[in-house]
C-alpha cells in the first residue's frame, strides 16, 4: 500500500493536489475537513461538534477526530491505499494512526509537506474566503489562530515522521503543476 501524509498549513494547498495525487495513483483521499464539512452539511450530532471548534479556527478534539478517520478507512477495505489531509494534525493523532495502521498490517510511507511562508498563506487564505463559503476563511482573526494552532500544535507532527526518516518537504510555492510536479518526483522515489 502507499499510505501518504499529506502535510502542510492551512491554505499550503493539500486539497488542489490531493486531486492530482488521487487520480495518479489510485489513491483514497480523506480529509478531516471535509469529513467535518460534510457532517455539519448534515446536521448530524459529530457536525455541530466539529463546527463548535471550526469557526473559532480551533482543533477539534484528538478523540473525536481519531474515531471519525478510523471509520473512514474501515469503510474502503478495498483501498490500494490512503492520502490523508488534514490529519494527523497532533502528535497523539499521529501516534493513534501508526498503532491503527499496524493493527491493520500497514504503516505510513511518507509525510510529503508543502512549505509556504505565512505571509503567501494569508494572502491565499483571503484569496480562497471570496469563493469558498467556508466561515473559517472569512475572518481574519480566524485565520490568524489557525496559523497559531498550526504553529504549536501541528508543526511538531513533523519531528514526528523525521525521526523515522518519513519526512518529505517540498516547496510549496509555484504554479499548481509546478508543485505536483515536485510531489510526483518525491513519491515516484517512495
Ligand atoms: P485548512 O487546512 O485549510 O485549515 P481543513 O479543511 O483541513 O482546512 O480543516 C478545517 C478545520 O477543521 C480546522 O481548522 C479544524 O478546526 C478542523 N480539523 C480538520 N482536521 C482536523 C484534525 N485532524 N484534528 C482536529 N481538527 C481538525
């Protein structure tokens, strides 16, 4: 299996090449957000939850969030394999997820991480609120927690997948193929 992580701070671009990524390599994506969006779309009992932490631009808590990804990957037994976006975002997610996927004979491949700067982010976090509908871009002070969440609690995930020698980092600066060209360079290698 090619299991992936796909890496990187808010508006780093995750979502755009997942869908590259996808269909190159017959890969299931699962976004945490997404997977939220869709239970708040739903009205279901996880979605006004998850929407309680989202429009402040806060995580989510690791239980909840855990048990949702579990689900996700049950439901696609016959998965060749996974991108995860949007998770693990802790280290206690990452480490649930290596003890599940061990519990399901697979592991990681690789974390693949899009660099960006924070003041690109902003701009295409203000870029991408014109069009996306989602509360959590539109406010300013939103985005700025997200980036401060990013920071403390997820950017640590990266020494995470260092220390096993799984860490990948592009730059993520560039036209759109430009970047998916770097990752397939990257996971071609893998
Ligand atoms: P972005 O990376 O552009 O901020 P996402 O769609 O990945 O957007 O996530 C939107 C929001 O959903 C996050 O700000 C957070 O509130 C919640 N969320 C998504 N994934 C996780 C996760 N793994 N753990 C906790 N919360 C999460």
């Amino acid at each position: 299996m090619l299991n992936l992580v796909l890496f990187g701070p808010p508006g780093a671009g995750k979502g755009t090449q997942s869908a590259f990524l996808v269909d190159r390599y017959q890969l299931v994506h699962l976004s945490t957000g997404d997977l939220f969006r869709y239970n708040i779309k739903n009205e279901t009992e996880l979605g006004v939850l998850a929407k309680s932490y989202m429009d402040k631009g806060q995580l989510v808590p690791d239980s909840v969030t855990i048990s949702m990804l579990e689900d996700a990957v049950n439901k696609n037994p016959e998965a060749q394999g996974f991108i995860f976006d949007g998770f693990p975002r802790t280290n206690p997610q990452a480490a649930a997820l290596d003890a599940f996927l061990s519990s399901q004979s697979t592991s990681i491949t690789s974390m693949v991480a899009l660099e960006v700067p924070e003041a690109e982010l902003r701009l295409r976090l203000a870029e991408r609120a014109k069009t996306s509908g989602r509360p959590d871009d539109a406010d300013p002070l939103v985005i700025q927690n997200r980036i401060d969440v990013y920071n403390n609690e997820t950017a640590p995930v990266k020494a995470f997948y260092e220390a096993k020698g799984k860490y990948k980092g592009i730059n993520g600066v560039g036209s759109i193929e430009e970047i998916t060209e770097r990752l397939v360079a990257i996971i071609d290698t893998l």
